[in-house]
C-alpha cells in the first residue's frame, strides 16, 4: 500500500522534513539551529544529493536510506520568524498532507539533550512554529522537540539571547543530540509507514 494520499494526489516524495533555525554563519552552532543542525545529519545518514536552493530554502530529495520512503529535506533560509514562507509553498508543491510534514526544532522547555516527538499539539511560543502554523493552515504536522535548555530568566530579551547563543556543553555532547534527533525522527517516519502498512 503506498502512503496516503501518494497514489491520489501523485506525491513526489514520502515526507518533508524541515530542519528550522537562521541562516549565515553568526548562528552556526546556536541553540536555535539544532534543526539546521539534525537535517543535515539526516542528510549526510541518508546520503541525499548536495542541498541546492528553492523555495527559499535549502533542500535536498531521495530516499530515507536504501529501501526508505522517499525525503525531502528543506532548511528554511527566511529567519527562524518567517520560516512558514519557505514550508508552506513546499508543502503545496510536493502535495503532501500535514500530517507528512515533520518539523525539527529547539524546545527550552525541555532540559538539554531531552528529545520528545509528538504530532500537532501547543506552539509553546514558538515563533518558527507559529509562522509554519499561520502558513500551512493547521498545526498538526509532526514535531521532533529537541531540548536545549532554559536561563533562569522569563524576560523576553534574554530569553532570546540565550537560544541565539552558542552551546556551553561540549562538542561531543553536542553531537550526541544531534545523533539522537535523527534517530527520533526516522522512528517517527518508520512508525507512520507501520500504522499505514506502506510499502516502499
């Protein structure tokens, strides 16, 4: 059986997969790009083609390993705020439903290295996930939350300092998180393939 909606609608890919945070080098290894981050390690794990530019992000197509489904894999280059610009004419184009959008991106309300998947569900403040929201008409695409921790502060300003701030925990444990985000988000896709009975 093919995913749903594939065979009706001629979906060119399986699932978008969509890796948020803010594009130039300034926000390299911040907290606000682990989703930059843990697509690019889907990327190199799946062996995609080197990212070119469209819809105003960064993507890369093929399949999610060997006999996976087949991937797209989209970074948004619009700014973590405006980032449904780029996803929502994604969507459209590849016809997918929501429910095959899968978002990664930084929680500050879970602890460091804490990784919670969950489909639809509260935007928490989330700016990058209001603006997919605001853009693709629902909430209900799928999450990969991963924790980056949270300062001992509520103002608004700081706050915002701390998640465009650079890691204070090691490189490798840095790395170890990232490793766990793609392995939680390629469990999200085989569980879906499951519940569907697909075959790929």
């Amino acid at each position: 059986m093919p995913f749903p909606g594939r065979r009706k609608r001629a979906a060119p890919v399986d699932w978008l997969v969509v890796g948020l945070g803010n594009p130039g080098r300034e926000y390299d290894g911040t907290r606000h790009n682990i989703g930059f981050a843990v697509a690019e390690r889907l990327r190199t794990r799946w062996q995609l083609p080197k990212l070119r530019s469209r819809y105003r992000g960064l993507l890369a197509e093929g399949r999610a390993g060997a006999a996976g489904p087949r991937v797209a894999i989209l970074m948004p280059q619009t700014y973590m705020n405006d980032a449904g610009r780029s996803v929502g004419p994604a969507r459209g184009e590849l016809k997918l439903p929501l429910d095959r959008v899968l978002v990664i991106h930084d929680e500050i309300d879970l602890p460091f290295g804490e990784i919670r998947t969950r489909l639809g569900g509260g935007l928490a403040g989330h700016n990058g996930l209001k603006s997919l929201k605001a853009s693709l008409g629902g909430a209900d695409f799928h999450r990969v939350r991963v924790g980056v921790g949270r300062p001992p502060t509520t103002d608004p300003d700081r706050v915002a300092a701390y998640v465009l701030s650079r890691f204070g925990e090691s490189p490798a444990e840095v790395e170890a998180v990232v490793d766990a985000a793609a392995d939680a988000t390629e469990r999200v896709i085989a569980a879906a393939a499951e519940d569907a009975g697909d075959q790929t």
